[in-house]
C-alpha cells in the first residue's frame, strides 16, 4: 500500500536529485577561472568512490559479511566496459602488442555514429549494466563456497579471490582481449558526453552513481533490506524467523558486487584509461576505510565520507606534499601563533581531563617516596620542546618548513583514520541517515512530551 | 628432468621456510586473539629496511641485532597502539584496526624511504654461491629449511615447556578463563607480538638476501602468503604454519619453473579458498567449535 507520505518523499527526492545535477552542471560550464577544475575532479572521483563504498557498506555494513574483494569486482566492471567500447579504429593501437587483439566492434561507438548523443548514452548504459553483470556473475560463482565461512576467513577469501582476478586478468594468453598488463585507453569516456555545446563530465558520473546509490537505498528499505539486517543483527534469530540465510547472503553479495562492478566501469571511465595493476587489496582497504569513517551501516556516511575523502587525498591535503619555504615574516609568525595555540590548547585539554580525573603531576605516595606521572611530565617535554623550536622558527631566517615533503600526506592521513578507527568508531553517521535524523527527533520530542 | 626441476626445489624450500617464519607470527596472533594481523607483513618490510638503514653506517654484527630488537619494538608497539585499546570491541573494528595500521605503516614507509626502492645489504658468508647437485645457488637457499626449523623446534620447546608458553596456551584455549586463573593477559599477547615479529625479522633477512631490493609494499604479498600458509596448516599451529609454509613455497616455485609465473601468487589464494571450503580447520588445525 503507498501511502500518501511516500509520494510526499518521492517528490521531494526528486526535487533535489535534479537540483543537485543542475548544479553540477553548472559547475561543468563555468570558466576554469571561477570553478578550479580540482574541484570537478573531486565531484567526479567522490561520486564514483561514493557508489562503490555504498556497495561495499550493502555488504559489510547492513547483511555482517565482512568481504575484502570489492577491488576484483571492480576490476571486472572495468575490463568488461573498456574491452566493449574501445573505438574499432584505435583497437590496432592500444592492442599493439597484440596483433589482431580487441573485439573488431564498439558498441558505443556503433550506437553513436547510427544515432548520435542518445545513441552514445544508450551504449553506455548498456556496457555499465554489462559491466556489473559480468561482475555478479563472478560474484554468484565465487560465492557457491565463499560465502559458508565465518567473519574473517571470508574477508581474506574474497581478498584472495580479487587477487585471482588480476591475476586471470594479466595472463598473457588471453592479451587479445584484456591487453595482457598494458594499458587500455581510447574507450568513450565522460568528456565525451555533451549536449549542444553544454559539457556534461561532472553530470553523467552524478547521474549514474546516484541512480545506483537510489536502487541500494530502496533495496535496503524493502523486506530484502530489513532481511539483510536481521542476519547483520543475529543469524540464528533471523533463521528462526524463516529467513533463508544462503539465499539472502548470495543475495546480497551479488547485488554489492553488481554495483562494484558499475562503479569500476565508471572508474575507467573517469580515468579514461585502466590498467589491472591498480586494483590491487590496497584499493579495497581504501573503500573499507571510507565506509569506516561514514559509518557502518550509513548510506549517507558513506558518500559524505567518500567526498571527504577524495577532496582529502586530491586536494585539500596536496599542500603536505609540497616542501614549503616560508621566508615571509608575517607569515611566518601568523603560522607559529597558530602551532603555538594549538600546543596550548592540547596541554590545556591534557590538564583539565587530569584535574577532572583528580591525577596530579605529583602525588604524595601515603607512605615513603612520592610517586612522579611520568606520562604526563613525558607530554610537557615534548610540548616545551615544541613552544622552543617554535619561537626558534620565528627568528631563523627562511626556514623550511619541516616533515612537509613528497608522501607526507597519505602519512597525516592515514594517521588521522587510525584516530577515527580507535577513538571514534561510530564514524561520521553511526548508523544513522540523513533523512530519518528530523523522524528520530521528532519521535524523541512526542516520547518525552508523552511522559511529561 | 631431475636436474631441471632442482632449481626450482631448492628455491621453493627455501622461499617456504621464509613464508613458514612469517606465518608464525600470524598464527600465534591469530590463536590468541582471533585476529588476523594485517599489519604483520609490513613489519616484515620494516625489518627490511631498518636491517638497509643499519648496514649503511654500522657493521653487520652490531646492525643484524639491532634490526631484529627494533622489529620486535615495533611489533609490540603496533599491539599497544592498535589493539589493545579494541580489546573488548567486536572483532571487525580489531581487523580494521588492523587495516588501518597496516595502511598507515606503508604510508610511512613511503614517505621515509622516498619510495624508491633500495638494494638490501649483501650479507658474506650467506650470499655466497654455492653448487649443490649440479645448479649453483645462493648459500642462503640451503640454510633457511634448516635455520627455519632450528627456529621453530626452540618456539615449540618454549611453548611447551615454559611457564610463559603455559600460559600462552591457556591464552589461546580461553581468553576470559585463563584472566582468571591469574594470567596477566597482555604480558602474555606482549610476548606472542615480540615472538612473531623476530621470527619476522629473521625470516625477512632470508627473504631480501634473495631478492635484493626492498620497497614499502614489498612485504605484503608475502605476508598474505604466510597467511594463507597459516590457515592451510591449520590457523593457531604452529607446527601447521611451518609445513603450510614450505608447501605455499615449494608449489609456487614448481608453477614459476612451468611458466606460468601469472598464476603463483593465484595458485596461492585459490588453495586458500579450497582448504576453506573442504577443511576450514586446515591441516593440524583443532576443532573449535565457535562461540555464539
């Protein structure tokens, strides 16, 4: 039964779906001068990286199956795309190695001489629904005697599966196809989607992740989804409730797969080039990280996390991979008041958890010695020595700034998701979503209304 | 045929008893705490590089200790920082953890090297090439198996004839049980981490002898190896991870010798998935039967 509500929702859904593509749209047709094109990369790999964290959080977060593979399945969706659209006249090229390799046909390319722009996207379509095909394909096979094994033995399993894949899909004999471990390239990519003179490259990855990401939303909403969860919750329970536990489980891997796969094709597609090699376990450690830091068990933490994290790794944090010289006085002690504000703020915080905890720097032992906190006399050296090498900074002429050198980002940042990983493991949205934070506290002000 | 195929044997035993030191350290973690440590291989680089940074100023007699005491120090540290903190948490948050340690250490690997890679030390005596049956290989071929199981006959002597073996026994039998009978918990997971990761170190002064270059993500194929080699042998024996090792080592050896290098490393991870299928408690492995 559809309730008057749901059409409500749907609308509204709707609103913003196509609000949020006009924008980025817009985006897509403003001058480099006001759009940095860093920006549209972010949009387009966040978007992509979005969808496949969702798939990943579909099967780790919502059904408890903690699967290590999403790199292989992805591997599979973009091998299937590329190898399927590489231009005929660019086939010689890109199989150089290979004499006679490549399919001799391109679909999208024969949809798009026959019928133009729409011709090209139905091509496209086709490919990317292909593409997830071949990969739930694989998915249902490997599944058959992966999917009986407990937590972690299924984790490194699926790891070991994805590294079969590559594997497979490097083999030398079957180079006319795959092209062996060189690069394909050529195939059609976003920029090749345009409408009139209107650019579309942020719109089309936008458009077809958040279709997909709509279909899990929809897909976990539904009584497969609440079966899904009650597996994730106790497998014994939801047995005894009449839950057949292999079907929802292969069920559910495929569908993550499938969307794996999509995700990998629009991955190749973003790249415009794809090379096995980089679907490697760490790849997947990535995903898992961005399904961490959003939440398990949050579709919306999976895409904000996924944003974050690609603006992160892209942009944000390039300037740690610079060596920086800051020979400007102002500057220079603009950047040492704030290093030295941050030093105090943390001592500060490390004094009121010690007053609050009723710990001092030295205690009177009862009887005989008194006892020194070593922890917390370790921690005001290391701050003294900061607040001195700070100061030291200010007078020294044109000082390096130092540890900012090539590889320091990907250090502070995978420092940064150890913190989240041990400290804040609920992540940005727990389990929580976006649109039912106004329903819970709206419920949460009628209970204490109703108890008043 | 024989004379063809010795090469390729002689590698294989010794490449196994490498993957047979590391997987040590995963199945005596793993047998404890349930927990696969992800960040186990990259130690196993870690050691690789401390032994290129300590050879460059300091001889080798002071530079091989020195490797295998910051390994062990490392190793301890990665279970204080990562771990611990996790030890009442559900077990996926420990296998991220896990994740996220190993991320981060490749990531500082990286920015610490340069990323480049660099030429291991040769090692005399050990690097030597020696004829053995008609092929030449390096000495450190024929020394592994035996080092390897002189290693592993002290471990099994330690574990079952110390106070400290008694209680990692009882550790990996029942956590919360052997808490009570008065076993200091972490002095014993401690000591399991400081075991693993020389093991680690010794098995990763074999392995770079032989391969010569060391990069920050070298060690996490064969890390992933010694694992599979541990869930093979049955995961938790330590018996099981040795011949699991050599097994791993001596099959991958043979299918390089075929020509079909591709297929090695997918050899590997496809026995995994059928010893998981067929006998999930691999070879010695005991029948546990998991806690609801």
């Amino acid at each position: 039964m559809i309730k008057k509500n749901d059409h409500k929702k749907a609308w509204i859904t709707m609103v913003i779906a196509v609000a949020v593509l006009a924008l980025v749209g817009l985006l897509d047709n403003l001058p480099s001068t006001i759009v940095p094109s860093m920006l549209l990369t972010v949009l387009q790999k966040g978007a992509i990286y979005a969808l496949v964290a969702v798939s990943m959080n579909l099967l780790n977060g919502f059904t408890g199956l903690f699967s290590l593979g999403q790199a292989g399945f992805m591997l599979l969706g973009a091998y299937t795309y590329a190898v399927l659209t590489v231009p005929v006249e660019r086939q010689a090229s890109v199989y150089q190695r290979y004499k006679g390799g490549g399919l001799g046909f391109s679909v999208t390319q024969s949809l798009g001489n026959s019928m133009g722009q729409f011709g090209l996207l139905l091509g496209v379509v086709a490919c990317l629904i292909l593409a997830g095909c071949v990969a739930g394909l694989f998915a249902w096979l490997i599944g058959l005697p992966v999917l009986k094994l407990k937590s972690d033995y299924l984790a490194i399993a699926t790891l070991g599966f994805a590294e079969i894949i590559r594997a497979v899909v490097m083999y030398e004999k079957l180079g006319p196809v795959t092209n062996g471990s060189n690069l394909l390239y050529g195939f059609t990519s976003f920029t090749d989607f345009h409408l009139g003179s209107l650019k579309l490259t942020t719109v089309m990855p936008f458009l077809f992740a958040g279709l997909c990401i709509l279909v899990v939303v929809l897909l976990i909403n539904s009584t497969y989804g609440r079966a899904f969860k009650a597996i994730r919750d106790d497998e014994v329970a939801a047995e005894a409730m009449g839950i057949n536990l292999a079907k929802h489980k292969r069920m559910s891997f495929i569908i993550s797969s499938f969307f794996a796969g999509i995700s990998g094709a629009l991955l190749a597609m973003f790249q415009a080039s794809v090379q096995a090699s980089a679907f490697k376990a760490a790849m997947t450690y990535e995903i898992l990280l961005i399904v961490v830091i959003g939440g398990i068990g949050s579709i919306t933490g999976s895409v904000i996390a996924a944003f974050l994290f690609v603006g992160c790794s892209e942009w944000w944090l390039r300037f740690l991979d610079n060596e920086t010289i800051l020979g400007n006085f102002g500057v220079k002690v603009k950047f040492a008041v704030v290093f030295g504000a941050v030093i105090a703020a943390v001592v500060a915080f490390g004094m009121l958890r010690m007053k609050r905890k009723g710990k001092k720097l030295l205690t009177h032992a009862v009887q005989g010695q008194p006892a020194v906190n070593w922890r917390a006399v370790l921690g005001l050296a290391v701050a003294a020595i900061a607040l001195v090498w700070d100061i030291w900074f200010v007078i020294s002429p044109n000082l390096k700034l130092p540890l900012l050198r090539q590889g320091f980002r990907m250090v502070v940042f995978s420092v940064v998701i150890m913190i989240v990983v041990l400290f804040f493991r609920e992540g940005i949205m727990g389990d929580r979503e976006f649109w039912d934070m106004g329903r819970r506290k709206r419920a949460a002000a009628k209970k204490a209304g109703a108890s008043e | 045929m024989f004379d063809k195929i010795l090469p390729y044997l002689l590698a294989g035993i010794s490449v196994g008893g490498q993957y047979a030191l590391i997987s040590i350290g995963y199945t005596m973690v793993y047998g404890i705490l349930r927990l696969i440590n992800f960040a186990h291989g990259d130690i196993f680089t870690v050691a690789g590089f401390a032994m290129v940074y300590a050879a460059a100023t300091l001889p080798l007699s002071v530079s091989i200790p020195l490797t295998i005491v910051l390994t062990v120090i490392l190793g301890v540290l990665v279970e204080k920082v990562a771990y611990r903190p996790l030890r009442s948490a559900p077990r996926m948050s420990v296998m991220i953890s896990a994740i996220g340690m190993s991320y981060l250490l490749q990531n500082s690997m990286w920015y610490l090297t340069g990323g480049l890679a660099k030429q291991y030390p040769v090692l005399p005596w050990v690097s030597d090439r020696v004829n053995v049956a008609g092929t030449t290989t390096s000495r450190v071929t024929i020394i592994t198996p035996f080092l390897t199981l002189l290693l592993v006959a002290g471990l099994v002597l330690l574990i079952k004839r110390t106070k400290i073996g008694m209680a990692m026994r009882a550790a990996s039998r029942d956590f919360e049980t052997a808490q009570l009978m008065g076993i200091k918990i972490n002095n014993v997971i401690s000591f399991t981490f400081v075991v693993g990761s020389l093991l680690a170190a010794v098995g990763s002064m074999l392995y770079f002898s032989n391969y010569a270059t060391v990069t920050p993500t070298v060690g996490a194929m064969p890390g992933l190896k010694a694992f599979v080699a541990a869930v093979f042998g049955g995961i938790g024996s330590v018996p099981g991870a040795v011949v699991g090792g050599f097994i791993i080592g001596i099959c991958e050896s043979l299918i390089k010798g075929a020509g079909l290098t591709t297929f090695s490393d997918a050899f590997t991870f496809a026995l995994l998935i059928v010893i998981l299928a067929v006998k999930p408690t691999g070879l010695f492995g005991e029948n546990l039967t998991e806690k609801v």
